[in-house]
C-alpha cells in the first residue's frame, strides 16, 4: 500500500494527465517550460506538503533590494497567499514556498494548489528577468486546474 504523500502525487498526476512519482529522495519535481522547477514534498514531520521553488538569482546591488521589499510586501498580504517568499543569502537566490496539511487535501485541490503556485512563481520569474521589481498588481484571480495545458 502507498503511503499518504505517494497516494496525493499519484493522485495529482491523475489530475494533471501526468505519470508523476516520489524520487529516492521523497519528493517530486516538475519542470516548467525549462523556467522553472517545482518540488513537491513532505516536511519533517510527514504532515503538512510543501511546494518550493527557486525563483531567480538577484545580483547584488540596488535591484536585489529593491526585489526584495516587494517580496517582503506580498509576504504581508493576508492568507490565504499563494505562496511565501524567501531567500537563500548562500546562492543569492529569491525562493518561494508554501505547506498544505496533507490529511486535509487531495489530488485535485493539491492540482489547483500547484497551479496557482505555478502562476504567481512565473509571474515574479518574468518580472525579475524584465527587469522589475515585482509584478503588476493583479486583481481578481483566475484558477487553472491544468497548468500544463494538457487534456
């Protein structure tokens, strides 16, 4: 029998029209368009799912702060977010990041999860790489279910 995060990956999979699995490492990870690279595992404890990425390297100067404090911003905004912002001072690196209980979700809304995840990551991925700071203010939120565009 699969354990609980196997069973919500192979579940996820189903939702996305993708064979998706749980490395030797416990985790799964989804390539984006060659942008970007999600994982997806468990934390410590087996309880909550954490998605994850590294979002942009910020070279040192006025732009990385400037990234930053809007980070710091979206990271103020009342939940639910998307998703949390992070960095990682050893690779000078923007990361994102959020938990789910795992007991209290399923494949598809773990779908929805990834998704949504997947959008604001590109979001803040095109506007670093564009030069900006952050995205534009985006107002109402349009969830996508298949991020892949598959059927």
């Amino acid at each position: 029998m699969n354990e609980p995060f196997e069973e919500i990956i192979q579940r996820l999979g189903e939702a996305l029209g993708l064979t998706l699995h749980v490395d030797k490492n416990r985790a799964c990870q989804l390539r984006i368009h060659k942008n970007l690279s999600i994982q997806i595992q468990t934390d410590t404890t087996g309880e909550k799912i954490l998605i994850a990425c590294l979002l942009a390297e910020l070279p040192p100067g006025r732009f990385c702060e400037n990234v930053l404090a809007e980070a710091l911003k979206a990271n103020n905004l009342p939940d639910p977010r998307t998703a949390i912002f992070g960095f990682l001072k050893m690779k000078n690196t923007l990361t994102l990041h959020q938990f789910y209980p795992l007991k209290q979700i399923d494949g598809k809304q773990l779908a929805v999860f990834v998704a949504n995840f997947i959008d604001y990551a590109e979001l803040w991925r095109q506007a670093i790489e564009n030069g900006q700071p952050g995205p534009a203010p985006i107002h109402g939120s349009a969830k996508k279910e298949n991020p892949f565009g598959l059927r």
